[in-house]
C-alpha cells in the first residue's frame, strides 16, 4: 500500500463508529483489523490496526 513506503512507519490505525459497517468494510478490506473497542469522545469506537506489508483483499 502507499502508506507502507509514504509513511515510514511500521503500522497505521484508525478509528471508527461500530455502527459504521460501510467503514468497517473498507478497512478490512485494505487489511485493517481490530484491535480494541473503547469509547471516544464519550461514544463507542474500534480501533483497527495495519502493519506493513498487511494482506489486501
């Protein structure tokens, strides 16, 4: 992927509404995975990880 030579950095995250399926999709089809549920700004959110070189559908 771009960011694995662009950014330099061993993984990217990101954050997302667990009601948000469409995004969920997308992020799991560029080989993001979850990692942990937690709140943000006081509502539910999952935070995804890639690493380098992560599987892209």
């Amino acid at each position: 992927a771009w960011s694995d030579e662009a950014l330099g950095q061993a993984r990217t995250v990101c954050i997302i509404d667990p009601e948000n399926g469409a995004s969920l999709k997308v992020a799991e089809k560029n080989g993001y995975a979850e990692i942990l549920r937690t709140t943000y700004h006081e509502k539910p959110t999952i935070l995804l990880e890639r690493r380098v070189g992560g599987i892209v559908a």
